[in-house]
C-alpha cells in the first residue's frame, strides 16, 4: 500500500500543490522530491526488494516493473534539469508556458504511473488519454503558431488514435462472447488465462485496432505525424520525457494485447504485422535523414527509427524480443541526450533550423561534445549499449536473410543522412555571407552533466550487464512464450 501511495498518491499532491504555489522554485522542489521518492520505489520493484500485492486492477509483473523504471528514471533527468531550463534567458512568449510546467509534469507522471501498472485495459485506456492531455500544454510552451499547429495536430491525431484502440478493445470483449469469461471486466490476467478460448477473427481485429490507434503515440509509422511535429516543437526536456518515456506507456499496451495472442493461433498473424510496421517504420526514417532541415526532427525520425526496430524485434521473437527490450532501455537514456544537447544549440542559436548551426563544438564546446557522443550511442558504436541490443535483434534476425539485409540496408543509409547533418552542424563554419547572431560563451550546466551521466549509463550497462536487468528481460520473454 505504502508503494502506491508513493507512486500514485504523491504525484496527485504534487498537482495541486503546483497549482496553488505560485514560487517557481518551491514548485521545482515538491516535483524534484516526488521524482526522487517514484525513482527509488521504482528501483526497489524493479530489484525485488520491494513485493508490491498485485489486485484486480493493478499488476506488477516483469513487463510493468522494466516500464515502470524506465519511466522513472527519465521523468526524473527531465525534472532536474527542468528548473535551469526554465531559469535561462526566454524566448518570445515563452513565460505564459512556465506556469503549468511542473503540474502537467506532475499529472504526466501520475497518468503513465497508472498505465504502466493497470492490469485492467479500460483503465489503461483512460490512463493513456490522460497522458495526452498532460503533454498537451508542454508541447504548447512556446505559445507560438508552431507549437499551437503541433499541440492540436497531436491531439487530434492520437485522439483519434486512443478511438481506435477503444474499438479494439470493444472487439477484444466481443471475442469473448460465449467463452467463461463473456461479460467480465477486461482484466489482462483473465484474458491471458483464456486466451485458448477467444474468437480467433475478433482477437486479429482487436490487435489491428489496438496497433494502429496506440501507434500516434508510439511514433511506428505511418501514425508517427502528430507525434514527430509534438517532438521536434516541444521544449527540449520535454521532448526527451516523450521520447524516453510516452511511447514505451504506448508499446506496453500494445504488448498487453499481443500477450493475450501469443498461447492462440493468432501469434503469428500479431507478429507478421508488427515486422511490416517495424520495417516501414525504418523505412520512413530513411527517407527523412535524406532530406533533414530542422535538427530536433531528425532527432524526432530517429526515434520512429528506433521504435521501428524495438517493434521489429518483438515480432521477430526470441533472442530478438530480449534485444527489443534491451532497447528501450538504451533508447530511452540517449534520447536525453541528444535532446538535452539539442535543447542547448536551440538557446544559443535561436534556431532549429539545420542551416542556422554552424561550427558547434567550437562555439559549444561542452554541449558539441556530447551532442557527438550521443550521436555515436544512437547509430550503435561500441561500447554504448545500443550496440549490444542491436546485435541482439540482428542475431534473431539471421533466420530470415533478406529481412536482416534490408534492415542493414535502411540503417547504414539513415547513417550516412544522419552524420551529414551532425557533422556538419558540428565542424562546417558558415559561409562568409552567412549572418549569424553572436554565440554567448558556454559554461557547464546541468544539462551537461546529465548528459555524462547518462553517456556512462549507457556504457556501463552495456558493457556489465547488471543481472537484475537481464533476468527480469528473460523473464518478461516467458511471459511472451519465448524460451532462449
């Protein structure tokens, strides 16, 4: 119960108090402090120190402690640095944004606490609308015509989206009908148990439905539109708590359906689809990096590219699925730091636009810098730990010759697309006509130093694989069915 009140019970204090407390600092504290309490809970689930009762409606298996830490781990990044973000020098109409701040993160934090442990599905459906709603006024931040088209472009998008999961989930209960559990509430464990017995037609409509609405807010293509333009126009620790953390809230549901499937004949179908979504997914992202002209976007792109492979490997199965896993691990901690990094360039240069960046680690030696080696923990160079998941999925893959070759294929060119970009943004100096504002000299900031913890997060992980992690990823693959 204490676990709850700490996961669930705090972040709702931290909304109103941030409502009533008008110092911008006291705010920063209570939400700094709720960050650091949901983190340590997490990471006590997570370990198996802690043993929280699982009940009807909420559940605390492999999949949810894994989701649940990692949502942790980046809302709390997201908060620490938040208040030195929010401290720097304004844009324009920027401080109308400051004032809801830390209450949607509060709410952020408390929607996807409720998703990533709800073990009913119409509870995880309201979890998962609330999300929209709390990152709706982030992305809205810099109240410009922009971020207004991207904040509506988003809602309308992943609105539309959480209807199409609803009908998924209507068609789920229609599966049911003249089975033991027709009229029952829709409770994952009990449809999990069942699963032998559901309408094999309306378990593949559900799972499409389901797929295809949660994927505006996955970012899997061809729905990653709303979310692309809410990533790249969102402040920059914002888009780091939606790329690190919304869409792994987004994929747990759509696992919650396809581990209803995995004991029936409908496997294969589930999986078939979520390798042509992964596929299309890297695809899409090829052709932007071709033709990139705003930095944040690429950024946004790589991760439709990186969810692409994480849904690739999951229906790809076996050594695959622990990759997958492994990926949104790994995924989530470098996003941070290119958008931490990116969020830096975008204060300096007053611009996301690729052609108004020249020379960065000249100008921004500290942020250039780790912008590059975040860069290089993205593409999968050694030792970072997303070279370990990639070779993971790559190893799953080698069943299937040409689908490996293709995939091989798409990242070597997203790649080249992607390294034109940064290192020119990087090392290229402008043009001797170029008119460029004057560059304030950087100091290390917060920012900065997240940034290098996070890197060595990465590389830690990877190269010593904490135990706790791979087993809880091995056993999160029994629950799928799979045996290594």
């Amino acid at each position: 119960m204490t676990e709850l009140i700490i996961l669930l019970g705090l972040p709702l204090i931290g909304i109103g108090a941030n409502y009533l407390l008008r110092s911008r600092k006291a705010q920063f504290g209570i939400s700094l402090l709720i960050a650091g309490l949901h983190l340590g809970v997490s990471f006590l689930i997570f370990s198996g120190v802690v043993h929280p009762a699982d009940n009807e409606f909420i559940r605390f298996d492999a999949l949810s402690r894994l989701f649940l830490l990692i949502l942790s781990h980046v809302y709390f990044w997201v908060v620490l640095v938040s208040y030195s973000y929010l401290n720097r020098p304004t844009l324009v109409n920027e401080e109308s944004g400051k004032r809801l701040y830390f209450m949607m993160l509060n709410l952020f934090l408390f929607a996807n606490t409720m998703a990533l442990i709800s073990n009913h599905l119409g509870l995880f459906w309201v979890a998962s609308e609330t999300t929209t709603l709390s990152v709706a006024p982030l992305i809205y931040y810099y109240a410009d015509e922009e971020s207004l088209e991207a904040m509506w472009k988003y809602l309308f998008l992943v609105s539309v989206g959480i209807a199409f999961a609803f009908i998924g989930l209507l068609f789920l209960t229609l599966s049911a009908s003249g089975t033991a559990i027709a009229g029952q509430q829709l409770l994952i464990s009990t449809y999990t148990r069942y699963s032998v017995l559901l309408n094999p037609i309306w378990l593949k409509a559900s799972f499409i439905f389901v797929l295809v609405g949660l994927s505006t807010k996955i970012g899997i293509a061809p729905m990653h539109p709303g979310d692309i333009d809410a990533t790249s126009n969102a402040p920059s620790p914002i888009a780091a708590l939606m790329s690190g953390s919304l869409r792994g809230t987004a994929l747990i549901g759509v696992l919650r359906i396809y581990q209803i499937m995995v004991p029936t004949a409908t496997a294969e179908f589930a999986r078939t689809i979520m390798v042509i979504g992964g596929m299309f997914s890297l695809f899409v992202a090829f052709v932007f990096m071709f033709k990139v002209v705003n930095y944040k976007r690429m950024i946004a792109y790589s991760s439709v590219e990186h969810l692409g492979l994480i849904t690739l490997g999951i229906g790809t199965g076996g050594i695959a699925f622990v990759g997958a896993m492994l990926h949104t691990v790994f995924n989530s901690l470098t996003k941070m730091v290119l958008f931490f990094n990116a969020g830096n360039i975008h204060r300096s240069y007053r611009s996301r636009e690729v052609s108004s960046v020249w020379n960065v680690l000249n100008a921004m030696p500290w942020t250039g810098w780790l912008f590059l080696a975040g860069f290089f923990a993205i593409i999968a160079m050694p030792p970072f730990g997303i070279f370990f998941s990639e070779l993971m999925i790559f190893q799953g893959l080698m069943s299937r010759p040409w689908l490996l070759a293709g995939v091989m294929f798409l990242l070597f060119f997203i790649f080249v697309g992607m390294s034109k970009t940064v290192f020119r943004m990087l090392y290229a100096a402008p043009p001797s006509d170029a008119v460029q504002a004057e560059i304030p000299a950087e100091k290390f900031d917060i920012m900065h130093f997240a940034s290098i913890v996070l890197l060595a997060a990465l590389v830690a992980l990877g190269v010593g694989m904490p135990a706790q992690l791979y087993a809880t990823v091995v056993q999160i693959s029994k629950d799928f069915g799979i045996v290594l």
